[in-house]
C-alpha cells in the first residue's frame, strides 16, 4: 500500500496523535476491504458484518495483544502516543481500556503509513488475520 498522498518529510511525530489514529483508523479499513474482498464475493451485508470483527474497539484491542511481542521500540511509541491521548467521548460499546487500546492501534497504523512502511503493516495485518 502506496500512499495515496506523498507530504515531503511529514514525520507521524509531528501530528498529534488523534490525528495520527484519524488516519490510521482510515489505512487499517483499506487493509479489512481488500482482505475481504479478495477472499470471494459475497453480500453487502455480510461484508460488514466480518469488516466489524476487525475494526470494533474490541477487535483492534485484541489484535494488538497478538502484536504487542513483536513490535519495535517505535511501533511501542507509537501505540502508547494514540493509546494515552485524550479522547472526547468514549463509544457505549467499548470500554475505556479497550478504546485507548484500539486509538492507540490506529495511530501504529497511521505511524506505519506514513513513514512508507508498507511492507511491515502488511505483515502486522497478516498476523491478525491468522485466526480470522
């Protein structure tokens, strides 16, 4: 996955980290899609409902469990950045550790996308996809 807009030397350092989850949140969707579309047609309805057991709070958290061990330093950073960033609401679906852990997963992505390294989000998607 290219960036599908390329900023000169925009370091994910830079953006606070809501803003860096905002984007993650949108990186790791694309990711989900084009995991479930490839895998065979199926209905509308269906596609949602599988895109869901990825991108929920609950989801994301226990994704990032899965990870945790094999991520670097930087990756760390970057969860921890999202993860303790303070958000405005927190949805009734989730709890408010599940959601700090899932902002803080979106911005790993975010994190990933733009510093280009497209390679090392798919093989952190591929892991999560494992069970899936």
């Amino acid at each position: 996955m290219e960036t599908l807009i390329r900023k000169a030397d925009i370091s994910p350092n830079s953006l606070n980290p809501i803003s860096l989850a905002f984007l993650g949140d949108a990186v790791y969707e694309v990711l989900v899609r084009e995991h479930l579309a490839l895998k065979g047609d199926r209905p509308p309805e269906e596609l949602h409902r599988l895109a869901v057991g990825f991108v929920s709070a609950t989801a994301q958290s226990s994704a990032l469990e899965k990870l945790m061990p094999i991520l670097t330093e930087e990756e760390v950073t970057a969860f921890k950045r999202g993860r303790n960033a303070k958000v405005s609401h927190i949805p009734k679906g989730a709890s408010p550790a599940k959601y700090h852990a899932a902002t803080g997963f979106e911005a790993l992505f975010g994190h990933l996308y733009l510093k280009g390294q497209t390679e090392r989000m798919r093989e952190l998607f591929e892991l999560i996809c494992e069970e899936k």
